[in-house]
C-alpha cells in the first residue's frame, strides 16, 4: 500500500515543526517549572525510598552519594564526582528516659549528636531545672555536681525561622556548659516548635577541655509535662533515670557530590548551587535536605532547558553537614584555588520563597533589581537585608564572592526539623514547584551574566558573616 502524498506532506511538515522547534526562554521556562516540574519530586522521592535516611559518615550516606551520582549523569550532568573526605562518625543507641521520683512515668527522648554514653546500666540522678540557656549560665560554679540539669528553651514558630537563634544554644552549647557546672548528663527541651511527642535530635558541642556527657533531648510534651512536675514536686527532688548509649566510630568517610552544567565560556566563575545530601537518622531526610537536592538539580537543568547558559552551573551535594559542616569545610579546602561567581544553596525545606535577598543590592544594584522583578510573578518579594548564605557554601564567605539567599517559608520547618517526621508525605509538590520555577529564573539570570558579580564591601566593624 502506498502512503498519499498529502500525508507524507503532513507529515514532513510536522517533522520539520518539531526540529525547528524554538527553544524556550528563561522566563517560558521558570513558568513551565512552576506548572509541571518533575524534576525534583523525583529526586527527593527516590532518595527517601531508595536510600532512606542518611546519617552522616555511615554506610547509608555513601549509598545516597552513589544514588545522588547515578541520578545525576542519568540526567546528563558533566564531571560527576565523589569527593571523600575523612571525618569522626557519631552513631546512636538505645535511647531512654523515664522520671522515678516524686512522680514515675516515661519521658520520650533522642540524644543529641556527640553524646557520650550512660553506659548500658543508665544513670540516675536529681534533676535541676532551668527555664532558659541564661538560667544555666547563672548557676555558680559546681552547683550542678552530680545531677542532671534540664534547660527548657520554647521555641516558637516563625516565617524566617529566626526563633532557632534564641532557642538553638540551649543544644548547640547547653551540655557543654552544664557540665563545667558538675552535671553528669543534659536534658533539653527539643528545639522544635510543634506539639508531637516526637523528640529533635542535632548536634551538640562540647568546648575544648570539656569531657562530654550524657545529653539528650525530650518531646515538647514530655518538656511540658516535665515543668509541671516540678511545679507539684513541693520541695521535694525530681530524680531521672537515663539510658544513653551512642558510640563514636572513630574517623569514617565521607564526601561530596558535585556534577554540572556545562557553560559556553569556561573562564567565568561558575553559579555554586548547594544542598547536603546527609540527613539525621530518625526520619528518611526528605525536608531536611533532599528537597533542597531536588530543588537545585532541577533548576540547573531547567536553566539548560532554556539554552546552554554562558557560565558553568556547578551543582553541590554536601556531605556531613548536620555533625559539623564537614563537607563544606572540605568543599572550601579542595576548591579554594578556583574563583566561583556566586553562590546560594537551599536548606530550609520545601515550603514557598517568599524572600530574595542579596549581599550586592548596592554593589550590583542592576542586577539584584532585575532578579527582584523577575521573581515578582512567583510570590517573592525582595529587601536590603544582607545575604549571608546557607551553611555549605564556606567557599563563598572564605572568598568574599556574591552570595543569594531565597528565603523559604520556614513557619512550619521546625515542626519537622530533626525528627522522626521529615519524611515526603509532608512535601507539598505545590510548593515545591514553585521553589524550582523561582531557582531556575535566579540561576539562568546569574549563568547568563558575563559581568563581574561582586559584592558590597563589608564594613570592618560589620559582624562576620556565619552559616545556618
């Protein structure tokens, strides 16, 4: 049977249509992100299925990055590499609390990471209390010896998360100070901002000549409930029992992920776009940080969707970022010969930008008023505020290069921060999306410029600029 002409017209016509077909511009394709992207739900939903949790320097983080690799080069990025680093690897073990005196009843906790061990048999000994950090950090000197002092910090929600600053202390460095008092174990209130009886575990760092101790923190709840023994104890003492039994598996390795986009001039400094790719154990890592994967993986191949972009995009999947900043600090060692143009990661989850800030609002005053109107569709206002980067970007601040921070929503990031509740079903792809569209028109702006993106000078009495 012959084909009719007509058809084989058609049909050469339609071929032809589809050859020709235009490449999309930068902002067609944001707008196609914000429709339909698939990019990062796939990322962020593979990691949590098919790896899970990811503590940092275990086996479980070398099977993300070898996940996170071959999800990379499956997606044609260039220079796909596992950058190992070595590292000390904290691991947990039985965990339990409970208060046997004046009142007996169950406590739920996590220890926090670089908590020594109680030892299998627990320990039991009079509870101090102390409603904030400042309370402890009044307490005289060896008035804590041979107790357990409880710090409990409330911590309350807000949109930039700037809460986590007054509340954070109390786990960053409440241990270490309650054990140059005496105490022999800390218990915190978890640094979370929900209502669950699911306790926050994060690191905890002991100051050079303090022997770590026990510490742990215990739910919302179990706080709550806490206070309110002691309000019914009438004088008498609070006594807790603690089984605490982490290890530390001495030095492991780690390492980073990094993969591009290639740009068509390789002597520009390339656009570092970060997440980390590690996550605490208890839930699979999905908020904290596989969607900030996701997201940056996405926009850069968005970006080159819409054209092969003038700077390279360099994509940085950090290792062991939750136990000390280890990949970034060894990202920042390995690279720190090699210029980058700028920088800005995604690590507050996966809830709307609703923010852009810059540090060259006046240095490059052009450039961050063409990305503040261009993100203006998307929901995301602008400011003056000084962009200080996420915590795996050391490279930028070491450098004094331009730094971007896209603040997401962050009222509900510390109802799952750190908990047994980071897992996808909390992701709204909605959300998400719009995250990705807002990344690919920052980043395809930033690839696409060939001028110097420097930034304002700080002044010398400014404060040092610190990540997450």
């Amino acid at each position: 049977m012959k084909t009719p002409l007509l058809a084989l017209a058609a049909l050469s016509l339609a071929t032809a249509a589809h050859a020709t077909k235009p490449t999309p511009s930068l902002e067609e394709q944001a707008d196609h992100a914000l429709a339909g992207d698939g990019w990062a739900w796939d990322f962020v939903e593979g990691i949590t299925t098919e790896v899970g949790p990811r503590q940092a320097g275990t086996e479980a983080e070398a099977r993300g990055r070898a996940w996170a690799m071959r999800w990379l080069k499956g997606h044609g990025f260039a220079n796909v590499a596992d950058e190992p680093y070595d590292m000390p690897t904290w691991v947990r073990g039985e965990e339990r609390a409970w208060v046997i005196a004046p009142f007996s009843q169950p406590m739920h906790i996590t220890a926090l990471g670089n908590s020594a061990s109680t030892g299998a048999e627990g320990i039991e000994a009079e509870v101090v209390y102390f409603p904030s950090y400042a309370d402890l950090a009044a307490a005289p000197a060896g008035s804590l010896a041979g107790k357990i002092a409880f710090i409990s910090h409330d911590m309350r929600p807000t949109q930039d998360g700037s809460s986590y600053g007054f509340a954070g202390p109390a786990r960053w460095t409440g241990p270490s100070l309650a054990a140059t008092k005496g105490a022999i174990a800390t218990v915190i209130r978890s640094i979370g901002t929900e209502n669950h009886r699911t306790p926050h575990t994060g690191g905890t760092n002991f100051a050079e000549g303090v022997d770590p101790i026990p510490a742990g923190a215990i739910s919302n709840p179990d706080a709550d409930n806490l206070e309110r023994i002691f309000a019914r104890a009438d004088g008498r003492p609070v006594r807790m029992k603690l089984v605490l039994t982490p290890q530390l598996l001495g030095t492991t390795k780690s390492g980073n992920v990094v993969g591009e986009i290639l740009g068509r001039d390789p002597s520009l400094p390339p656009v570092l776009v970060a997440c980390h790719l590690d996550s605490w154990d208890l839930g699979t890592g999905a908020i904290d940080d596989g969607a900030g994967c996701g997201i940056v993986a996405a926009a850069a191949l968005h970006v080159q969707r819409s054209g092969q972009p003038l700077r390279t995009v360099r994509v940085l999947f950090a290792g062991a970022e939750e136990t000390g900043l280890w990949g970034s600090k060894a990202y920042a060692a390995a690279h720190r010969d090699e210029p980058i143009g700028v920088g800005l990661e995604s690590d507050f989850g996966a809830d709307r930008i609703w923010r852009f800030d810059s540090n060259f609002s006046t240095a490059n005053a052009g450039l961050h008023r063409r990305i503040a109107q261009a993100v203006a569709r998307f929901g995301v206002a602008t400011s003056n505020n000084v962009a200080n980067g996420g915590a795996d970007i050391n490279i930028a601040r070491e450098q004094n290069t331009a730094i971007i921070d896209l603040k997401q929503d962050g009222t509900r990031y510390f109802d799952l921060h750190h908990t047994p509740d980071d897992t996808l079903d909390k992701i709204d792809p909605v959300q998400l999306r719009q995250n990705v569209a807002v990344w690919t028109q920052v980043v395809g702006i930033l690839a696409n410029e060939a001028e110097p993106i420097k930034p304002t000078p700080v002044k010398p009495d400014a404060p040092a600029i610190m990540g997450q």
